[in-house]
C-alpha cells in the first residue's frame, strides 16, 4: 500500500471519529454550547470560563477543522500524485466539495438555531440533509483510499440495479435514523410500553411519531441488503467480493442487533454512538461491495469472447 492510500485511510478513520462526536453533541445537548455564533464561539475565539456543553462544541469544531484540513491535503497529495483525469484525483475533489458542503450545513444548524431544544420540522430537515452529505462524504472517502490501494487507471462506477437500490435503501434508512434520533433525544421515554402509546397518539409531536417507522425501515432495508449480498456472493469468483458480502451480512447482523438494544434501552447515548458508527460501516462494505461488483461486471463484459460463424464465400 502506497503512503498516500495510507493516509487516505487514515482521512477517512478520522473522519468516521469526528462524526461520531458530532452525534455526541447532539445527544448530549451540546448543539448550543457556542449560542447561535459561527465560527466563533459566544462571540469569542476562546470563551472564558466555558461551560461543559461549550467545551463539547468547541472540540466537535476544532476536530472537523482538522478533518477538513486533511482533505485539503489529500486532495493536493493527489494532484502532486497522480496524472491528470486519474479517478484518485477525480474523487478526492468530489470529497472536499461534500466537506465543504458538510461544514456549511453544520454552520446553518447553528445559525439558525437549529440544535439544543429546537423541536421544529425544519431542524428534522436539515438533519436528514446533514445525514445524506455525511454518507456521501464518507463514501467519497472511501473510494479515494480504496483507489488509491488498488492502483488503478480507468474505473467504471456504473452499478446494477440492486445495489443502486441497496445504496438508496440505506440513505433513506440513515435519514429514518437521524429523525428517529432526534426525536428520542427531544422527547426522552422511560419505558416501551410509553414510547409506542407516544409514537401511535395522532396528537403527538410529528418527530414523535416518525420514529415508529425507523424499524419497519430497517428491517425491510436489511433484508434487502443480506439479499444483495448473498447473490453477489453467489455470482462471483472472486475472494475479495465473498469476503466483503460476508462482512456485510455479518455487519448488518449486528447493527440490526445494536437497534434492538437500542430500542429496549431507551437509547443510552453510548449506544447511539455505537449504532451510528456501524451504519458508516455499513455503509462503506455495501459502497466497496457494489464497486467491485460493477468491476466485475465490466471485466466479464470486454473478456467475453464473440463467435461468429463462418459462412462460404
């Protein structure tokens, strides 16, 4: 492995750790931790006597500070690297355009006062918008280190139509999440028995009733996932796409798992963390997974010899 696919690698570990912490300053209440200012913090760089809610946010910024500025730097390491129109180059791009885009929804969070207490529909919007650029954040990433690892020229990232599906399945499961979380986070319960009579109530916070869907999403989006994976299992030959539906079965076995926990527990914020973590794994095996299937595919297609009969002249 080269030393830029390394550190490609290493972007993307860190960038899963600032996520991460991200939802940590949700679940803990933290959004507000720097009142409705950005960049600065309570109208300071370095607010005096900060709170514990401050010093939160201000590590959650100081860390994504830090994860942009190694896209940066990935991203010129790959132009120092690579050849013009190399995929490396192309993607890395793509990554900092998504961390940009990333950095400005987190400020229009705060800005408009979207975090603490704010119980409004149009923070549950742009949450799920922050959960869909993260994704495609993440997965940006990770076709930069896995491009980078493989060494390759020319690449094709036409996929079928089951794993574009499977992909679109798990960005609709993230946003079920993200609003599902925040609904938990807004109006706590005690017991399951008080969370469904919550979630049922046609009187209830629209957030509230939301997270009755988040299961029957998951388990329909799982299914489908295992599926694709065991026919993409089934179809290839090679040990690397077995290896990865394999990882992807057992993955969304246990994050199916981490749900049910979750749900039975009344979703303890360390668990929260857990659960989102797994879905980025999820999320990169099934990215990996239909990538090296689609290569696949193209490779079969341009080895498969043409017969033609020979006729008399």
């Amino acid at each position: 492995m080269s030393r830029y696919a390394r550190f490609a690698w290493f972007v993307l570990a860190f960038n899963l750790l600032v996520i991460v912490w991200g939802a940590f300053v949700r679940a803990s209440g933290s959004g507000a931790g720097c009142g409705s200012h950005w960049p600065l913090c309570n109208g300071a760089v370095i607010p005096r006597a900060p709170s514990m809610k401050t010093l939160i946010e201000i590590s959650h910024r100081a860390t994504s500070g830090i994860a942009l500025l190694l896209v940066v730097a990935m991203v010129v390491w790959a132009f120092r690297a690579y050849a013009a129109r190399h995929p490396v180059r192309r993607i890395a791009v793509v990554a900092l355009v998504l961390m940009f885009t990333e950095a400005l929804i987190g400020a229009g969070l705060v800005l408009f006062e979207y975090v603490a207490e704010n119980k409004s529909i149009a923070r549950g919007l742009w949450m799920s918008g922050h959960l869909v650029n993260t994704f495609l954040l993440v997965g940006a990433l990770t076709l930069t280190a896995w491009l980078a690892t493989e060494s390759r020229n020319q690449i094709s990232l036409r996929i079928g139509w089951c794993f574009a599906l499977a992909l679109f399945g798990m960005l609709l499961l993230g946003v079920s999440g993200a609003v599902t979380a925040l609904g938990g986070t807004l109006f706590p319960v005690t017991s399951l028995a008080e969370g469904l009579r919550q979630d049922l109530s046609p009187t209830s916070h629209i957030l509230i009733r939301l997270r009755f869907y988040h299961p029957l999403i998951a388990l329909a989006v799982s299914g489908w996932l295992v599926f694709v994976a065991m026919l993409a299992r089934k179809q290839s030959s090679i040990a690397l796409i077995k290896r990865l539906a394999n990882a992807l079965v057992a993955l969304v076995t246990v994050q199916l798992l981490a749900g049910l926990m979750n749900l039975l527990l009344h979703a303890p914020i360390w668990l929260q963390l857990v659960h989102l973590l797994l879905s980025d794994l999820v999320w990169i095996v099934l990215l990996l997974l239909a990538y090296n299937a689609s290569q696949e595919r193209e490779a079969r297609a341009v080895e498969t010899p043409i017969n033609y009969v020979a006729r008399p002249v």
